[in-house]
C-alpha cells in the first residue's frame, strides 16, 4: 500500500448529495462527483491487513487493495484495468450493489470501513470519460453458438464473457428494452438508463447480438432455439413475486411493487400509460409491505410522484443499530440500514402482519393488521418463533399498497416446463458445479438458479455459466492450452 498508515489519518467521507428537496423535483441520478484529491485519501485508508476480507465478502471476488492503491497513486487507467479483471459491469454494481465488501473490510472491526463501493464507480466513470472503455472483439471465433435467454445482469455478464472467449452470442430479452430489472426494475434515480445502454453499445460492437420482444418458450420455441443453437444459457432471473392472499387482495389500490415500479420506468422512458392502468401515489396515502431494497425503492419512487404521507411495513423485528454478538465481523452485518429514499421521507415499522384489506365500490380504503412478538431463537434452526399480539388489532387508512416482499423463484411455465428442466427445492432451476441443468447443453444462472439475490451475485452466476458453457463447447485439447 502506498500509505500504510493512511487508515490513521484519514476519516471515511461519502458521496455528496443533492438536497431531498431538490432531487425529489426529478428523476434522475443525484449523487455528486468527489474530486480526485478526495478519493486518493479515501483510497489510502485502504489498510496493508494481509488478509483482505473485502474480497471473500464480494461475490466476484474483486481484487480490492490493489485499485485502492492505484487511485491513491493517480493510476487510474491501471485501476480500471484490475477492476475489469473480475467485474464485467462496475457502473452497475458501483451504483446498486449494498457493498458486502464494505462489511467485510478489516478497518471496518472498529472504524468506518473503506469506501470501496464509491471508489469503483469513480474509477468505471474515469475510465469512460478518458475513452478506455472501448470495443474489443476477440480475435478468434470459435464457430460455436450460444443463446443466452434473458439480459438482466446474469444474463449479460455471461453474454459477456462468452463473447471474449471467441464464441457467436444472441441474447434474447422478452421486453422491448435489454438490462432486465437493471432497466425496467429499478428506478432512473438510482441508476440511469444511459447508463446501461453505453455498455450495452460497446457488447454490440463486440459481436454480441441482441434480439427484443422475444418471448422464449412463448412466441419461440425453447426446444426450436436448442436445434439452432450448440448450447443454451437461462438467465430469465426470480420473477414470481409473493402475494398475500389475504381478504381484499383484489381491490384496486393493492399491486405487486414490481407493477408499481416497472410502468414508472417506462414513463420516464416516454411510454404513455392510459388513466385506467395509471399506477399512481399523487395525493395518495401509501402504505409498503416489505423492508428491503425493492420496497426502498417504492419509497423512493412514490415520493417523486407526490404521495401525502408512506409508510413502510415489516414483517420481521427492527434489525439493531450495531452488530449483534452472533453476527461477527466479516459477515454480512444484519444492522438496521437507512437508503437515500428513507431520508427522503418514511414512517417505517416493524412487526407487523396484513391481516386483511378493506374499502368501498371495490376501491381500497383500510389496511388492517396485528403486531407480532419473536420468541427466542432455535437452537437448531436459528429460526424465532413468530406469534400474535392479542388485543394489538390495528387498522390503517390507505389508498395505495405496493407489495415488496421478495420473489419465490422463476416463472415455471412456458419455456422451463417446455425444456424440462429440473427444479431445486426451492423452486429454482437446478444445476450442477458447471451450471449446467439437468437437460445437457442447457445452463442456467442468476435469480433464475440461486433465488432474489444481489446484482452483484447475478454478475457472478453469468460469469460462472460462461466457464461452465466454455467447458462444455471445447475439446479438452483446447481448455488445457
């Protein structure tokens, strides 16, 4: 490191960003820049620890300390070059990823750990600006083909390496935009469009191709693109979202969060949305059930439309301020956390369960629910017991609820039931050490195989499916060279 005792001398500093009352007035990213000067002394807090716990904790093993160094010692474009290595999308993750290295980070035992994250998308952003972002097709083709079916962040990180290895990619996205829930899922504000589509230009030129509004296993035939294809690569990510099959579940005014969030994505997008399908907070009373990044992201989007008052509801207990003695460093710290769109406005609370809905002419008007208390953990499972408050009956005026409560796996019919492709016990497509599904030349990854995870974990499957997809379509003879 080329301040070893930089960690000493230098105290952890963020991003700047915009007022709440100005980003609030629009849409897109409000994050500010930080000046060189101030990310090479963030960069030398970055200890000499012999043992960097940053890496095992992010799930691309990114090789932290070494771009850390970099940017301290003005070496941006070397910087860039050691983040590429692990990370095919850093604009991506340096946007959205909740920084599992960041918890993992040794100076993070007893200070305010190192901000890697911001590091990585100020290096990515150097790097597009100075033009060392740039096409560069492999050499060599293969004459092998592969279709990769979905262009979420799995999707294209395998698209992606495939492509770099010298094989013949086309991926096929259902929607009409590519990027998946990058593009249609999470809102404008938190990562641009641009964003997406400036990378999505250098695949192109690269030699990957892109095909829209095809619906593999609905208007195309899975089993037609197996015939066309040497091997076949299922990135269609965790779609089936929990409902809560409660009474009133079909009043107007209740909708899945992915609803809410998808159509005001492609309102921003210049879609024109008729009245009657308009999913709209202005001037509404709303209420979230879910307490993770999807029902942050209904906060944020449903203040930006003018709701009067949002309330968050979770299930679970409210996570504690600090590390609890059973969740020690470098885990994932289960620590209560506050996103830009809770300081932008929210009432959260915690142990709550929906009982039912109420309203009038089929138009929602009452959430009604039950505080719940936890028992202590089993000593087995680390389950908490749930039971019912009595007497602790509730109900709540609402004219909006947006369901945000994870997703139970991949959408089954259609082209998985076509393929048949076996699932794990969780509903998820099964596949082995190779990513490769019970069917042979059929792969799979992201949500669609591990469950709702991170973009970051996404990025990891696709890369994993790619060796795996590499492995299958060349003889021994040329992996060993």
């Amino acid at each position: 490191m080329g301040d070893v005792t930089g960690f000493m001398k230098y105290d952890r500093k963020d991003f700047e960003k915009e007022p709440v009352e100005q980003r609030l007035k629009h849409w897109k990213e409000f994050i500010k820049e930080m000046p060189e000067e101030t990310l090479k002394t963030q960069g030398a807090r970055c200890m000499d620890c012999g043992i960097p716990f940053c890496q095992s904790g992010c799930p691309i093993g990114n090789i932290i300390p070494d771009w850390n160094d970099f940017v301290f010692r003005g070496m941006w474009e070397d910087a860039h070059k050691r983040l590429s290595k692990t990370n095919n999308f850093p604009e991506f993750t340096g946007r959205v990823c909740p920084a599992p290295c960041e918890t993992a980070c040794v100076l993070g035992i007893n200070h305010p750990p190192v901000t890697i994250k911001n590091i990585e998308v100020s290096i990515v952003e150097k790097a597009y600006q100075e033009g060392w972002v740039k096409p560069n097709p492999p050499k060599v083709r293969t004459g092998k083909t592969v279709a990769v079916i979905g262009s979420g962040p799995s999707g294209l990180a395998c698209a992606d390496q495939l492509n770099k290895k010298g094989h013949m990619v086309t991926v096929f996205e259902k929607s009409d935009i590519l990027g998946g829930l990058l593009a249609r899922g999470i809102p404008d504000f938190k990562l641009d469009k641009a964003v997406i589509e400036r990378r999505l230009k250098i695949m192109e030129k690269e030699g990957v191709k892109f095909k829209t509004k095809t619906h593999v296993g609905v208007d195309l035939s899975a089993k037609e693109l197996q015939t066309k294809y040497d091997a076949l690569a299922l990135c269609g990510g965790a779609e089936q979202p929990r409902d809560l099959p409660v009474e009133g579940r079909d009043l107007r005014g209740v909708y899945f969060a992915m609803e809410f969030l998808t159509q005001q994505n492609a309102i921003n997008r210049g879609k024109k949305i008729e009245k009657e399908e308009r999913i709209s907070a202005e001037g509404k009373r709303v209420i979230v059930l879910g307490g993770g990044d999807t029902g942050s992201d209904c906060v944020g989007t449903a203040n930006r439309q003018g709701a009067v008052s949002i309330k968050q509801f979770e299930l679970l207990p409210r996570p504690p301020k600090e590390r609890a003695p059973n969740n020690p460093w470098p885990q994932w710290s289960f620590i209560e956390r506050t996103s830009t769109s809770h300081e932008e406005g929210v009432e959260r609370d915690y142990c709550i369960m929906t009982k039912k809905f109420s309203g009038e002419q089929g138009e929602l008007k009452k959430l009604h629910g039950i505080r719940l208390e936890f028992g202590t953990p089993d000593a087995r499972t680390g389950q908490r017991p749930m039971k019912e408050i009595p007497g602790s009956e509730f109900s709540v005026d609402v004219d909006l609820v947006l369901l945000a409560m994870g997703f139970l796996g991949p959408v089954r019919n259609g082209m998985l039931q076509e393929l048949g492709t076996e699932l794990d016990g969780r509903g998820n497509v099964k596949t082995d050490k190779n990513k490769m599904t019970s069917v042979p030349g059929v792969f799979s990854a992201g949500d669609m195989a591990r469950g709702q995870s991170l973009v970051v974990w996404a990025i990891h499957e696709g890369r994993a499916a790619a060796d795996g997809v590499h492995r299958y379509l060349m003889p021994p003879a040329i992996l060993e060279k």
